[in-house]
C-alpha cells in the first residue's frame, strides 16, 4: 500500500507541475506575450494540456487509485484518494484527442476574442464561437449527466449543483433584484449625481492606492504580483506565488481598486490552501463559487462598506484635492451608487447577479440548441433591456465583454451569483459571531479577519463540498434571500 500511495502522490505532483507551467503560459498570454505568438503558444497549451489529460486517465493510474479506494485507508490518504477517484470518473469521460482539440481551439479563440473586441465586430469571433459551442455540445453527450445536459458543464465549476436546483434559484432572486431595483429607481436620492467620481484621477496616484490596498489586504509582494490585463484575473502558478491582474478604466476610476479588492479576495484564498495537501487535488477549491465568494466578500462586504471607507476615504482625499469637500458619507453614496450598466464587472451590486443570470440563461439555450450563435447580440441586448432597462450601444459592452466564453469555461458564469450569496452568508456570520470585526475594519485592521476566513473557508481545501463548508460556517447552504436581506439592508439606507 506504501508504495501505491507513494507512486499516486508522485503522479498528482507531476501533474500539478505540468500546471503550473499551463498557468504560467496562460498568464503570459494574457500579459507580456507579443501578438504574433499565439499560434505556436496555441500548440504548447494543446500538448501540456493533452499530457496531463493522459497522466489523469492513464490505465495505470486509475488502477493504483481503484485498489487504494477499496484499502483501510485514513485521514489525509482517505481524502485524497476518494477526491482523486470521483475527479477520475469524470476525466475519463473524455477522449484524449478531444482534450486537445478544446485547448487548441480556446487558446487561438481568445486571440480572436481580443480583436473583435478592440474592432467592435462580433463576426470576428462569431466562428471561434461557434466551434466552442459545438465541442461544448459534444462534451456534454461524453460526460453523460442525468437530467439537463448543461449539468456536466455546471459541475466542473460547482460540484453537485444542477440546472434543476439552480434555476429556481435564480428565477426568484431575479425578481427579487427587479423589485428592489424599482424600489430604489423611485427614490428621491436616485437621481443624485456625483461629478467627484466622473473626473479623470491620475494614474500614478491610483495605482499607489490599488498597491496600498492589496499590502493592507495582507498579500506581500514575496508571495504575489500584480500586472494590467485586458481582463481582471487571478493565476497560481505555484505554491506561493499567486499572480493577479487588473484594469484601468478612463470613465471609471474606482474600476482598478476595486478589481485590486476583487482578485485580492481570490489571491488571499489560492494563498491560504492547507499546506498538507500541497500538491494534491486537494489543494484547491471546492468550487467557483466558494472561490468567488472570497473575491466578492473583500469587494464588496469590506471594500464597499461604510466601515472600511471610515478608514480608507483620507487617503483618498491626500492624493485627489478635488475630493477636499466631499464628505464621507456623499463619498460612500457614490462609490455604492446604484447605476445599472451594460459591463458585468462595473457593474453595481444590485445588477450584478442580473448579468450572471442573462449569461446562465444564454448558455442553457446555446447547448440545447435553442439559441444559435449568430442570434446572440440580439438575444443579449434583448434581456439586457428586460432585465436591467439598458440599452447596449456596442458589442464590445454586449456580448463580447467577458473573456469566458473564448476559453470554453461554459458553466462558469452561476457561480458568480452563487458566490456572491455565498459571500453575504459568510460576512453575516462573521459580523454576528463577533461585533469587533466591525472595529478591526474601521481601524484598517484585517489580520483577525482573514483568520476567520482561513479557519472557517481557506482550510479546508477540497476536503468537502461547498455546500458543506457553507454549512458549518453558517448554519445553512445556498440562500440567496441571506443575500437580499444584505441589499435591502444596505441600499435603503442608502436610497431613502
């Protein structure tokens, strides 16, 4: 048994290894790598992505990983194994010469999402497109989910959750969202303006901020870096070193610091996996929605809340002179001002659930084949006039935004909400469990904080579901109307 367990720890490392060089070449793609590169990075993405494909389902392994399952095995052995075994069960599924066909497809479709982007011109990607959905349909047929065929792409990213549980969900917190929205639209103070936040701050000072905030938040740079990208995101490419990007937005000036406190929340938790399980499946993340529970938790309940401005707004106001007469409380108001918008990650907390559950919908209809390719601007534009009342100028700010569909990763986008309800239950908890949380944000203090999240969400690794670790920190699983409360909490104190 010895040597089993040696050799199945040997082959999780190696893949792990092969990962990280996968995740390096991903972030250089996104970052520093000239244009003209992405054909020959397409082919070494294909080849490591095929070779850890190969190292997960080799005959070989699954065997070793088979007769360890049905050993007396305990503690960190059982966990491992059991983990390995189910993760198997679902890889095996799929064809090596498929895993390599997606990966060359989505590396060479996300050059072609850029540019349509840049271009304003859907027909650029439009084919890349429609490949994906077809590998996706594909896909689906291989992993053979019961019941909705999306239900295989939603467990990669959520594990356990379904079309069938999600939907109404979703269906009421859309409602819910709707209301509250027209609530506030009624409101005397929804038409306050707040100039103070439409002029252009200079960039230097912004990125000391930004910089300052990610220090604070407790990520050292001898653990991290931070780089510009065309989309926000968060990387791993090894133990203790965690890369996140951001952006900067003309029109917007908060958009760089609050994407430093969003992809900050996902650092902090990539950095905070349980050092026993290194190398290991277990050295992750239950779920996107547990991992995006901790970027929206830093984002919103501590970076967008009033306590933490009490302590954060001087700063503010020593670098930007024309914010000397802006009070605290008008400074709050405008950096929570509810403003629905055609850009998911501008968008504010309100309508940001709204965007996911348009793209969650969107999706359902491109796999069933309900909803075909060449048909989603209109279909977009469409349901962002329904939902949010926007009308969308351009596909740049429609359906060519986000860069998640040019990688394939359908079935990503509901856990965004997930996580986002995941994060109020979390912050709610912790507030009630002890009211001096409340003054360690005011003071600028967040060592206890990212304590509590270390002891009750980072530790666990994948050593159980979501749901259950939800469980044992709240006292219950998903529930959006923890989520609802916090909004009305919030925003009608802010809209009176």
């Amino acid at each position: 048994m010895k040597k089993r367990l040696k050799y199945i720890y040997e082959v999780q490392k190696n893949v792990s290894m092969l990962g990280g060089a996968l995740a390096l070449l991903d972030w250089d793609q996104k970052t520093y790598m000239p244009k003209m590169g992405d054909e020959s990075r397409s082919e070494q993405i294909a080849y490591l992505s095929k070779e850890i494909h190969k190292m997960l389902v080799s005959e070989k392994f699954f065997r070793e990983v088979n007769k360890l399952r049905k050993s007396r095995l305990k503690g960190k052995d059982r966990i491992v194994v059991d983990r390995l075994y189910r993760d198997m069960l679902i890889s095996r599924k799929l064809p090596v010469d498929f895993v390599e066909d997606m990966s060359r497809t989505v590396s060479l479709a996300y050059n072609a999402w850029q540019e349509a982007k840049e271009k304003n011109n859907f027909n650029i990607f439009k084919p890349h497109l429609e490949k994906i959905v077809k590998l996706k349909i594909r896909e689906c047929e291989y992993l053979g989910f019961k019941g909705h065929p999306y239900n295989g792409l939603l467990n990669y990213y959520e594990e356990g959750m379904t079309v069938e549980k999600l939907k109404p969900v979703f269906e009421k917190l859309k409602m819910d969202l709707v209301e509250l929205l027209r609530e506030i639209k009624k409101s005397n103070s929804y038409k306050e303006k707040y100039p103070f936040l439409k002029k252009e701050f200079d960039k230097e000072k912004e990125m000391k901020l930004d910089f300052d905030l990610k220090e604070l938040m407790g990520i050292k740079k001898d653990f991290s870096r931070i780089d510009i990208s065309a989309h926000p995101f968060t990387t791993t490419i090894g133990i203790n070193d965690t890369r996140i990007t951001y952006w900067f937005k003309n029109k917007d000036p908060m958009s760089s610091f609050f994407a430093v406190a969003h992809e900050g929340g996902h650092a902090l938790y990539e950095l905070g996996m349980p050092e026993k399980y290194a190398f290991t499946v277990v050295h992750d993340s239950p779920s996107m929605g547990m991992h995006e529970s901790q970027s929206r938790f830093w984002e919103n309940m501590i970076c967008g809340g009033k306590y933490f401005w009490q302590y954060f707004y001087p700063r503010f106001k020593r670098e930007f002179k024309h914010l000397k007469n802006v009070s605290l409380n008008r400074w709050y108001n405008g950096v929570n001002e509810i403003k629905p918008g055609a850009i998911r990650v501008e968008s504010d907390e309100i309508s940001y659930c709204l965007h996911v559950i348009l793209r969650f919908e969107i999706e359902l209809g491109l796999i069933t084949g309900k909803i075909k390719v060449k048909d989603l601007p209109k279909i977009w534009n469409q349901k962002m006039m329904e939902y949010l009342g926007v009308v969308v100028k351009k596909d740049s700010e429609g359906v060519l935004q986000d860069m998640h569909w040019s990688s394939g990763d359908f079935g990503y986008f509901p856990t965004y909400a997930i996580g986002t309800i995941y994060a109020a239950q979390l912050y709610d908890k912790m507030i009630k469990s002890n009211p001096k949380f409340i003054n360690d944000i005011r003071r600028g203090k967040f060592e206890n904080i990212l304590n509590w999240l270390r002891k009750n969400v980072h530790r666990h690794g994948r050593e159980m579901s979501a749901d259950n670790i939800i469980k044992r920190a709240c006292g219950s699983g998903l529930d959006p109307d923890a989520y609802i409360d916090y909004l009305r909490k919030k925003y009608l104190e802010i809209y009176k």
